[in-house]
C-alpha cells in the first residue's frame, strides 16, 4: 500500500511541477502549412471572383469527389509513403472513380446563375461525359472497365476472359438453336428456289418440251402416264413438266421424325383388322444358348468351411462355419461366419459384450478382418472379401472365389419365374445374373427407374449393356418399347441396327448425341401434355385406358466419358432433366461408361440415378465415385459386379450374365424377318355344313331362274299367237315366284 501512495505521488507530481514533454518540430510544421494552405485558398476565394469563377466553371461539385482523393493523396505522400509506393494501383483506381463521378454529375444542368452555361461536373465534366448522353455514358464505361484491365491484369482478366467465355457461349447456343437452324433451313430453300426459278430458261409456247433424262423424273413422268390416259395438248397451250419435290427429310434429325411421327398415332384410330396390321411375336428362348450344366461340391465346401475355422482358431478368433451358411454361386462361394467366445485369459484386452456367460467375451468383428491377408493365404486365393455384416443375419460374410467357376447364361435368367412374373405385370425386366447364393437376379427398368454402369477395360461392362438389350428384345415388342443407342465407338451396339425397335439407326457421332437428348425432351414434354389431356399420372395408368399404348423409351449410352468430355454442362443438364422427369413419361436412361471420374459422373446425375453397377475399376476413388463406398477394386473382372439398388442399404456381388455374338445375332435376325416375328395371316375356313346349306341355296337359287326364264319365254310366245289369257298366266307366274321366294326363305 505504501508502494502505491508514492507512485502516484511521483505521477502527480511529474504532472504538476515536472518538464513538459518536448515538442516535435515535423508536426509543428505540418500543422502551419496546412493552416497556411487552407487560409490562402479561403482568402482567394474570397477575395478573387475570377478565381471563384474559374473554380466553379472548372469542376463545379466535382471538387468534392477530387479535394478528397487530393487530400487522401497528400496525406499517404507525407505519412505513409511506402504504403502508398506499394499500392500504387488502388491509388489509380481511385483516381478513375474521382473522374466518373465527376462524369456523372457531368449530365445534370440546373440552367440558372452559374450553372445557366456549365455542368454540376464543370468543363472538365463535360470532356469525360458531357452531352449527347449515350456517349458520354459509353465514354464512362469504357473507363470503368479498361481501368481495372490495366491496372489488375492478373486478377481482373481471367474474371474478363470467363465473362467473355459466358458470352460467347450464349451467343453460340442462340446461333445453334434449333428454331434458327430451320428458318436458315426455310429461308435457304426459297433462295434456292428462287435461283432455279430465274435460271430456268422461258419456253415458247411452240417449242415442244424436251423429256429430261433425269431417271427421278422419268420415273415421275411414267407413273402420271399410267394414271391418266394420255390427252393432246391443245396448241395454245404449254405442257406442264412435273416438278420434283427435294427431300427435306435430310434437313431434321432423325429422332425429329420419330417424336412427330409419334404424336401423329395419337390422333390415328387403332386398326383392328389383323390382316392389315398383323401383332408382334416373342422369340422363344431356343434362340439363346443353353446355361452350363451345375455339379455337385458339397464335400468341397464343407472342407473349405473347416479350413476357415482352423485359420481363424490359430490366430486367436474362434468362429464357427454353420453348414446351413454356405452358399454357392456360379464365381463365388460365401460362408457365414458365428463369431466364438473367448474367456478372460484369452480375450482379456477385449470389450465384455453385454449377456456375457461366466466372465467370457465374444470374438470381436473387427478381429476377424484383420486377418484378410491370412484367410487368403490358407485358402490359396489371390482376393477374399469379408462382410462385416451379412443382411438380414448375425453372421459375417466370407466371400471367396470358386474354384470351379462357370459362365451365367441369358437363357438361365430368362427363363426364371421371377422374369417371367415381371415380364407379365408389363414392366421392362432385365437380366443381371445369378447373386451370391445362384439365384436369378431380375430388375425392373421401369421401376428403377434409371442405370448407371461403369467399369474398366475388360471387365464385362459391354456384355452386361448387351444383355440388358438382349432381356428387353426377349420380352417386348415393338409397339411396347423403342430403344434409342448411342455408340461413339461403333463396335459395341451396331450389331442391333436394323431392329424394329429402334427409333434412329445407332448414333456414333456427338452432334447425333445432342440432337437425340433435345428430340427426347421434346418427347417428355409432349407425352406430359397427352398424360395431362386424359388424366393419367403415368405412362402406365395411360396404357391401361388408352386404345393405343404408349412405347416406353430406352436411352442406351455406350462410353458416357467421351460424349460428356465434349458436351460439357449442356449435355449433362439434358442428362439430368431426362432422369428427373422421364420416368412418368416411360423414358428410362442406360448409361455406361469405363472412367468413372468426377467429372463423368458428376453429383447431379448420381443423385438422380440411384441403381448402379459397378465392374472392376482401377482405384478406391473409383469405387467411392461409383457406389460410394470400396470394394469395386477388388473385383474378379470377367463379369464380377457389384449392384447398388435404391431398396439395398449395401452392394450386392452379382455375377453378370453372359451373351454371345451368335445370340444378338439370331435375336435380331428374329425381329428383321417379318415371317418369323409377325403373326401370320390366316384365312378362316368355313364349316362343312355351312358349305352344305350354301350349295343347296344356290342349287335352288338356280333352278328358280332357270323356272323364271322359261315361263317369260311360255308368256312371249302366247302374246305372239294373241292368246287372250295373258294376264291370268302372269298372275299365277307372280304367285309361284312369291311361292318359290318364301320357300327360300323359309329354308
């Protein structure tokens, strides 16, 4: 306390008695001339109405805008002048937003004192806007953005050369737009026929006409021949050459033509005749090849479980391999392991699980996947994959490759009920395969309602597209599904062209891509409109009351990475439209692809696609982009898949079916031969009574005219002789023909 009374003694009397503190000389300088700088300024003013003329008609209010940065400017010079050395740049941003603003107050005249002759900005004002008004608007802006350009090159230009980019891009897509390709299209064809038409030379009425040798023409010319009979021009009169009409088919797209040839056959009536419209036929499954016959390896199994149990047992984790858990495939073998329980002298580090018996504890999940490497090495396989979790069970899944693998064939799925079932309820079943357990595996596109493959190089994601293709053409016709594929490299889906089901002709190059994504959306849209003119919500409560169905539409894209690569967002903006909105149209997306990156299968499009499949890819990363979570590494290959569904929490090992050349060959022969694939017509053969009562009538039919004729003739030979009982003969002729009439009729 005594401390603290002196100190604040010593403090007041350092205020009161003791020296003052030393006056700075720079600022007792810097306050006089600015003193003196203001004074002097405000003296001139005053005093000086020349100088308070010339100041207001120089910049008027500009003043303001520039006293400021002036005196921000002298104050950074005397201060903060190294500040000012390495910000040079705002400096002269600043300095060009003092001039617009005094630009802008350029535009504005009061008209009275002063300011009857100048500007609020002044002379100088009006040199950077000044009147007329458009230009000195176009004067301001073109300061407001070169001045960034020039003095942040590094920063403001990559932001320019991105706007710039954005515009180009619009102005591309207005120039692309289909409305402006067909009025070129319509405003090139009047010129060319306005070219051909002061071309064409005048033809004096007596000069007869020669025939062009043109065969279209000829043609033309022969067909009108055989129309009409041939007449004799008179004289005065020109022959007419029939004038051939160009094929502007060649102008619109393909996919154009189908979605207006659909919405014709909405306002057609629907044929009942079969003879004209005969229906569509199913190929049988004796076109597909016969599955491989299954053997018998139950003892095989069974030693395999034993040798996991002793593996296990050896490295302290005690399981047990129920015989009733083994499950066989076609690729793979599961076995589902009971974690053991160990007692505290063995498995005291581990956790005491909760119903524990006699101080013991069981066998931790974790334990067992620690030794992945081991199982695989007593089991003499290169790859196992364990499952923490078998679903649906409280076991652990050991999957592990089968030593006698066989091929799943398309015949094998197709024929399973559950195909048969789904084909019958009218969805669109495809074939994967055979799961883990050797039973079929059978989706429904239309209930998906969307899928997404991916894989790398040989790993059997073009056998799986192809047997996908291969299930629908099994189960559906052509009044029920049209398919649209997209190939970029032209081996893997023009094996299908000529297929009555498709809607274009297989398209391999991009702009045939983006052309086909538009004509679907247009089809979206267009079926949106029908389902809303009946009431339907769906494509399938449409075809239950409509008189002619509507054709469910499948997309099928081979290599999704080259065609994204080059339509970049626009094509993947068609893409994800299609997925939200096609499926209550019937339109259903298959996209496949071997490089499943980020920016292939973007976050928009997984989110909107949720069943997938995925082969054999290259890294974790792939996987995770894929399914979302690892495992796809780790794949067999030759058809090994893993298939995430909406209604699975986790991917299942399925393995694909297998389709060969020679079955796409004959599926399609099947559907190009109308003999075999359309119902034939066949002509009803009467009954043989039928026929019997048919002869008779027409037996008595005859004889009655042979009766009729011969009593007109008995009649024309009395009125020769002038008998005079002539009306009496024809009354009773008229009674034995009424006679003969209700005899007939009678019969």
């Amino acid at each position: 306390m005594a401390r603290n009374h002196e100190g604040r003694r010593r403090s007041s009397s350092s205020r009161s008695g003791g020296k003052s503190s030393p006056v700075r000389i720079a600022f007792v300088i810097d306050g006089l001339v600015l003193v003196t700088a203001v004074l002097a300024l405000a003296i001139t003013m005053f005093l000086n109405p020349s100088a308070r003329t010339w100041a207001l008609e120089s910049l008027a209010y500009g003043w303001v805008p520039v006293g400021l940065w002036l005196g921000a400017l002298v104050f950074g010079l005397r201060y903060h002048i190294r500040f000012f050395a390495r910000q040079w740049q705002w400096w002269v941003t600043a300095a060009a937003g003092a001039a617009i603003a005094v630009g802008v107050l350029s535009f504005f005249h009061p008209g009275f004192g002063i300011f009857a002759d100048v500007s609020l900005g002044g002379r100088w004002g009006t040199v950077l806007g000044g009147a007329p008004l458009s230009l000195g608007i176009a004067k301001l802006v073109i300061l407001a953005v070169l001045m960034p350009v020039v003095v942040f090159p590094r920063r403001v230009g990559p932001l320019y050369a991105r706007a710039f980019e954005q515009v180009g891009q619009s102005a591309r897509f207005v120039a692309e737009h289909s409305l402006l390709k067909r009025f070129r299209g319509a405003i090139a064809q009047r010129l060319k026929s306005r070219t051909k038409d002061t071309e064409q030379p005048s033809i004096p009425a007596s000069t007869p006409v020669p025939t062009p040798e043109t065969p279209a023409v000829e043609s033309t010319v022969m067909v009108v021949a055989e129309a009409k009979p041939v007449q004799d021009n008179p004289p005065n009169q020109q022959e007419v050459v029939p004038e051939v009409q160009q094929d502007t088919r060649s102008e619109t797209s393909a996919i154009d033509g189908f979605v207006s040839e659909e919405l014709s056959l909405y306002a057609e009536l629907v044929d009942p005749n079969s003879v004209s419209n005969p229906p569509w036929l199913l190929p049988g499954a004796d076109l597909l090849t016969a599955s491989e016959p299954v053997g018998s390896n139950e003892e095989s199994l069974i030693a395999t479980a034993r040798l996991i149990e002793d593996t296990l047992a050896s490295y302290g984790a005690n399981v047990t391999v129920p015989d009733a858990s083994i499950q066989s495939g076609p690729r793979l073998n599961r076995f589902g392991l009971d974690p053991g329980w160990l007692s505290d002298g063995k498995g005291g580090s581990y956790e005491q699980q909760d119903g524990g018996v006699g101080g013991r504890s069981r066998v931790r999940v974790q334990a067992i996947l620690a030794r992945h490497n081991d199982l695989a090495l007593a089991l003499k396989t290169p790859t196992i994959r364990i499952q923490p979790t078998i679903p649906g069970e409280s076991l652990v899944g050991l999957e592990v490759p089968s030593p006698t693998p066989r091929k799943v064939g398309l015949k094998e799925v197709v024929e399973s009920q559950a195909f048969v079932d789904c084909a019958a309820k009218g969805g669109l079943p495809i074939a994967i395969g055979l799961d883990i357990a050797g039973e079929p595996e059978v989706l429904d596109l239309a209930g998906l309602p969307h899928l997404l493959i991916a894989g790398s190089t040989g790993s059997g994601k073009s056998v799986c597209l192809n047997s996908i293709v291969a299930s629908l053409l099994v189960s559906k016709s052509p009044y029920q599904l049209r398919l649209l594929m997209v190939d970029p490299k032209g081996v893997e889906l023009t094996p299908f062209d000529g297929l009555p089901h498709l809607a274009v002709p297989t398209v391999q190059e991009f702009k045939g891509f983006t052309e086909s994504l538009k004509g679907l959306l247009s089809l979206m849209q267009q079926r949106y409109t029908r389902l809303a003119e009946v009431g339907a919500r769906n494509i399938t409560g449409y075809n239950a009351t409509a008189g002619r169905r509507m054709p469910y539409v499948v997309l099928v894209v081979d290599e999704l990475a080259e065609l994204m690569l080059a339509g970049g967002r626009e094509a993947e903006a068609n893409l994800v439209r299609l997925a939200q909105m096609g499926r209550a149209t019937g339109i259903h997306l298959m996209l496949a692809t071997q490089r499943p990156t980020v920016d292939v299968v973007t976050g928009l499009l997984k989110a909107n696609i949720a069943t997938r499949i995925a082969f054999t890819v290259a890294s974790q990363t792939d996987s995770r982009v894929i399914l979302d979570v690892s495992g796809a590494e780790n794949l067999l290959g030759r058809g090994d898949m893993l298939l995430l569904e909406n209604q699975s929490p986790q991917p299942r090992r399925v393995q694909g079916t297998f389709v060969d050349d020679g079955e796409v060959s004959r599926l399609v022969e099947f559907w190009r031969d109308p003999s075999q694939s359309r119902l034939p017509v066949l002509e009803v053969e009467p009954d043989e009574e039928e026929i019997d009562c048919e002869e008779i009538v027409d037996e008595e039919i005859d004889d009655a005219c042979t009766e009729d004729l011969e009593a007109d003739d008995q009649v024309t030979d009395d009125g020769d002789t002038g008998d005079g009982d002539t009306g009496d003969e024809d009354t009773d002729d008229e009674d034995t023909d009424d006679e003969d009439t209700n005899d007939l009729e009678s019969e």
